[in-house]
C-alpha cells in the first residue's frame, strides 16, 4: 500500500521508512501542541530519571569514543581510504572546514560563546570558589572547552566516521542500518533495518528541532533587542516559520550551490563578527588568556572527561553535560551522515585530524574571544552580564555587544548570522533525512527534501509550545541515550570492519600499506 502511494506523489524513497517517520513526526506536532502540560510532564520525569541513574554513562562513553577516534587515527587503519584506493577528496580544505560548521556547531558557537563562560562564572559548577572571582573565571572557561571542544567534536566525527566507512567502502546504503551490517547481514534491507531507520529519522529530527529551537530564542531575543520585537511563544513561531520558508530557496538549489556557498558567506561573517570583538574588546588580555586557557583546558581534560559530580550530587549535570552530550548524540546521525557525504576519499587519519581537531581549534579561539571578553567586563569593567544571562540566556550575545562601538550594527550582524545558520542547518538536514529515508545519496525530489526542512520548523514550534528551553532539554536528553548506546556500537563495528578488512589484505598478500576495497 505505502509503495503506491510513492509513483503518484513523485517521490523516489524508500515507503515503509518514508511514511512511517513522517506519520511520527507529522503526529507529534498536534499531540504537543493540544496536550502540551502531559506531554511535558512525561518527559520531564523521564529526564530526572536518566539524567540521576545514567547520566554516568553519557559522561563515560563520549570520552571513551575520544579515545577510540585517536588510537584508530593514529594506528596502521589511520591510512585507509573513506573510498576506493584512487578515490580522493571532492571538496577543498576549506570549502570541507565551512561545511563541517554549516552541519555542526554554528549556532551552538553564536548562542553558548559568552552565555555559557559567564554562567559558569557568575555559578561555578563545582562550588568550590567563589563566584565572579578569577578563580571562578579559569573554572568557567575550562568545562566550556570541555563541553564544546575535543568531546563535542567526537560525538561528530565517530558516526561521520563509521558512516563513511561502511558507505563508501563496503557500498552500503547512507542509513544508520548500515551499521548494523556485520551483525544482521542482509536483513538491514528488510524491515529490522527499517524500524532502526524509522528511530534514527525520528531522533535526528528531535535533535535538529532543538538546535533550531535554540536558534530562534537567540533570534527573538536579538530583535526584541534591536526593534522591540515581543519575546513571546508566538513571535518565536513565526520566526521559524519565516525562516523555514526561506530555507528551501536552499534546499532547491542543492548542495554545491546552497548549502556550500551559503555556509562559506556565513563563516566569513562569522569571522568578522570575531574579529571586530578581538580588536575592540581587550586586544592583549585576549591573547594572554587565550594561550593560558588552552593549557588550562589541556591540563584539567582528563579531570573534567571523567567528572560526574559523584559526591556534589548538586544536579547541576543534568542541566548542563548531560544536557548537551544527549542533545549533541541526538542530532549526531544527521550530521555523521552530511559530514560522511562530503568526506569521500579522504583517509581515516586525514578524517579524524580535520573533522575532530581543526574545528576544535576554532572552537577553542572562539570562546575564548567571546568568554574572556565577558569575564573582562565582569571582572574589571561595568559588569551586570551576569544578571542579564541569568534572566535570558538568549541575550547574552547582544548583552556583550552593548559594551562596544557600533553595538546597533555588529548585533543586526549576529542576527543575521544566526539565521543563516539557521537556514543551513535546515538545510542539511532535509538533505540527510532524505538520504537516511531512502539509502540514495544521489539527487533525489525537491519536494522530499522541503518535506523534512518544513518538518523540522514544525517540531521545533512544537517544542518551545511545550515549554521553551525546558522543554528542549527534556525531550533531549529523553530521546539522547538509545543513540548514546548507537555511537558506542557503531565504534565496536567500525573496529571489527577495519580489522576484518586489513587482515584480510594481508593475507591475500597485498601491501597493507595501502587501502583496499573489500566486498560488501
């Protein structure tokens, strides 16, 4: 039945997957809004429950992947290809570094860069200094490298990783079924493979509404900034609806001619935006932090990786790392299967070095310049960052913005950066969910790809219905820790495949040296 109603509606998907994720998502949306209190309810006492008695276990597991993505990197598997042997890159450096932004971290960098540092600094999270003294400024810009740096990065690239691998070397389809191939066979093409494929579609959309959710509190707060606009449910909702619209102008063009050229302009502003806060803020004090913090940050790694506030037992982890691991695991298939599509012919090595480590560097110049200048105002200017962070988390971007020339201009800028994320961050997305709903990475109907990117817009509505910020938290961290357990998985599979497949080319005697393309 699901296969006929494919050929009169033009689409070229796989039915059972396609219709089935949609019914899903397509119910949630009246569900959460008719029902908002329950809904709310149910998966807030889910979230205290696994945020008590797991959140452990999302705290031991991305560390334990770091650690897997460097000994792969580095070990003899470092050298096998992401495709045939001949096969090589079909993006720039640069052009691979923009989109891994457009996908990853673009609107978390605009809406954690001072919101986080001045959190921790005005509450630190331990409670073992004192608040807005410089003790607690070194402690509130180590656990946000810690939350937004190598860790981050890992729960990106392992999936990216393990996707690439297994689509591009054993020619299996871009589904997260595709992981499970070694175990079930042939019967990730049957329904056991759809239902994985169902949940992982599902899931990612949860994660992406989030990101989108975020973005759009950070958005109304900078217009309400700017022109007065009300912060309210109901400009929030019309403001993904506005931009959702607007993302598929994208979405029709495609690949190298929405998402590429976008996220290249955007990255530029980006990169304005950072230095006139460099050159404007305190020049000097910014570099000295900067080197300082990077040692701090790789001198406490070890600490912070394995801290779970096992005697504090404050909850403060809830709120914050457990939050954010779910949150980033959640939309982590998305964006695994965006970076594996644009990773071809890459080797392992050259994978994890841009995929975990390049970004990671930007990362850590980012929040450094948009941190430290914050804690400057804090500790040594007018102060009152703090207050407003913590009566709207959204406006701590403009909140800094204030204390600089030209605050009008360079906030319009944020602004329009953050929607610019905004749209290709829908964009990709529509892309991957229609590749995991179909197994094609080839080009598929316009109209499927604008299905998934209004999807998403109207998830995200639902959400902030819910109960805004909350709310994402909660259906987060809920939906996170059964795609916590697929990352852990797909590493065990990714090491069984790249061992199978090495000693298989020794013993036909080719030179190991080399990559080789076994059979799927």
């Amino acid at each position: 039945m699901l296969r006929r109603l494919e050929t009169p509606l033009g689409l070229k998907t796989n039915p059972f997957i396609f219709f089935v994720s949609a019914g899903i998502i397509t119910a949630f949306v009246p569900v959460a809004s008719l029902f908002n209190e329950p809904v709310s309810a149910f998966f807030g006492a889910i979230t205290t429950w696994v945020a008590t008695h797991l959140g452990w276990f999302y705290i031991l597991s991305v560390t334990g992947l770091l650690l897997f993505l460097i000994w792969i990197a580095l070990s003899r598997y470092g050298n096998i290809r992401l495709g045939g042997d001949d096969d090589r890159p079909e993006y720039g450096n640069l052009a691979w570094f923009t989109m891994l932004f457009a996908a990853g971290i673009g609107t978390i960098l605009m809406f954690w860069g001072v919101a986080e540092p001045i959190s921790h600094f005005g509450n630190p999270p331990r409670g073992d200094v004192e608040p807005q003294s410089v003790a607690a400024a070194k402690q509130a810009m180590q656990i946000t490298l810690y939350h937004f740096a190598l860790h981050t990065w890992t729960i990106f690239a392992l999936p990216g990783l393990a996707l690439a691998y297994f689509i591009y070397r054993h020619r299996l389809p871009p589904r997260i079924s595709s992981m499970f191939y070694p175990v079930l066979g042939r019967r990730i093409y049957g329904p056991i493979g759809w239902i994985i494929d169902i949940v992982a579609v599902v899931g990612t959309m949860f994660g992406v509404a989030t990101s989108l959710g975020l973005g759009t509190l950070q958005i109304n707060s900078g217009l309400h900034h700017l022109i007065g606009l009300p912060n309210t449910v109901t400009a929030q909702v019309g403001i993904i609806t506005v931009i959702t619209l607007a993302a598929t102008a994208s979405v029709a063009l495609g690949l190298d001619r929405g998402i590429r050229r976008l996220s290249e302009i955007n990255i530029s502003l980006a990169v304005l935006l950072l230095l006139f806060v460099f050159v404007a803020g305190p020049t000097v004090f910014l570099l000295k932090g900067m080197v300082q913090t990077a040692g701090d940050y790789l001198d406490n790694l070890i600490h912070w990786a394995f801290w779970n506030d096992a005697y504090g037992r404050t909850g403060w982890q809830r709120q914050w790392t457990v939050f954010y691991w779910a949150w980033t695991i959640s939309w982590a298939p998305f964006v695994g299967i965006f970076i594996a599509r644009i990773s071809r012919g890459r080797t392992i090595r050259e994978f994890v070095g841009g995929v975990l480590f390049a970004p990671v560097l930007f990362s850590i110049v980012w929040f450094c310049i948009f941190g430290l200048s914050a804690i400057d105002i804090e500790l040594w200017g007018r102060g009152g960052l703090v207050e407003q962070v913590d009566e709207d988390v959204a406006i701590a971007l403009f909140s800094l913005l204030q204390h600089y020339p030209m605050a009008q201009l360079t906030s319009g800028l944020s602004v329009l950066i953050v929607v610019i994320f905004f749209a290709t961050s829908a964009d990709s997305a529509s892309l991957v969910m229609d590749m995991l709903s179909s197994g094609d990475v080839t080009e598929s109907p316009t109209r499927q790809r604008v299905f998934w990117a209004l999807g998403g817009g109207a998830v995200a509505c639902s959400l902030l219905v819910l109960g805004g910020f909350g709310a994402l938290q909660n259906v987060i961290t809920t939906l996170g820790l059964p795609f916590c357990m697929l990352l852990v998985f797909m590493a065990l599979m990714l090491a069984r495949a790249v061992r199978r497949d090495y000693r298989g080319a020794a013993l036909s005697g080719e030179d190991t040296g080399r990559t080789t393309t076994p059979s799927g």
